[in-house]
C-alpha cells in the first residue's frame, strides 16, 4: 500500500531540516510535528555539535521547542516524522510526552552500517510496541531520500 501524502510532505519537512543541519555541521537528522488535525506544528534539526549537547537529537530538540512554544498538550496525540529512527532516549522522551505516532524515514540497521559508531541496540518500533500503553510505529517513509543525506555525512 503506497504511503499518504500527507506522510511525505511532513517527512520531506524533516528531511529539509536534516540537510540544515548537515549544513550547520550537525548530523543530518530532523524531525516534523504534526497535529491529530494534520497541521504542521514544528520542524526541528539535530543540534548535538552545534549545540554542544549529546542530547540535542532532532526529535529530543522538537519535544522540548514544541512544550516551551505551544504547550505540552501540542504533543499530545500528535505523529512525529523522524528523518531517522529514533534511539531509545527520543523514542522515549516522545512516549512521555504522549506524542500519539511515530513514523520514520532511515532504518537503524541502515544508518548504523553507513555511519559506524556507537550503537544502542533498541529498535524503536519493539521499544514502543512493549510500552504500556504501545505507541504505533511506521518505518521506511522515504528512507531514500534520508539515507542520501546521510552517504554525504559518511563521505
């Protein structure tokens, strides 16, 4: 079944972020959130170098914007559009803050073996599924225009 639109313009919202933050010498992650309605509340980049932050992942900073600008009832039943799977620490920071969907463009397995590096070895999807009450997950939203922006970084 073909992905909604809808899906693909938040997802190249967060894919435009991610290449910001390649830009700005950030890994190339970003995140998009969107209201139950559709809306486009927010779109934010990773800001770990940057910033100077191990914990400025793309979805970590747009959780945190997104309670100081407009409130945590804006997450509420909200999706997140992630450029990249999320890790443990955002697919839980996004849990608590009762985002309502997650989707997500890059595989963990496809990132990890493009970048190397330290890993975590959760999966987000499984992660979310066991959480009480689960979190619906939706990967590979498209991955390749996500995994482009990530061979650069790699290169």
């Amino acid at each position: 079944m073909p992905t909604p639109e809808p899906d693909h313009h938040a997802m190249r919202l967060a894919i435009a972020a991610a290449r910001d933050a390649l830009a700005a010498g950030d890994m190339p992650y970003g995140a998009t959130l969107v209201a139950p309605d559709g809306q486009v509340l927010l779109t934010e980049r990773n800001r770990q170098h940057s910033r100077g932050d191990c914990s400025a992942h793309a979805e970590m900073v747009l959780v945190r914007r997104a309670t100081e600008q407009l409130g945590a009832d804006a997450l509420r039943g909200a999706t997140v559009y992630a450029s990249g799977e999320p890790c443990a620490m955002c697919a839980g920071a996004m849990y608590w803050a009762g985002v309502g969907h997650v989707v997500y463009a890059a595989a963990q397995p496809e990132m990890a073996a493009l970048l190397g590096g330290p890993l975590l070895p959760a999966r987000c999807a499984e992660l979310l599924a066991a959480a009480e009450p689960p979190l619906p997950v939706t990967g590979g939203v498209l991955a390749e225009e996500a995994l482009a922006l990530l061979r650069q970084a790699a290169a």
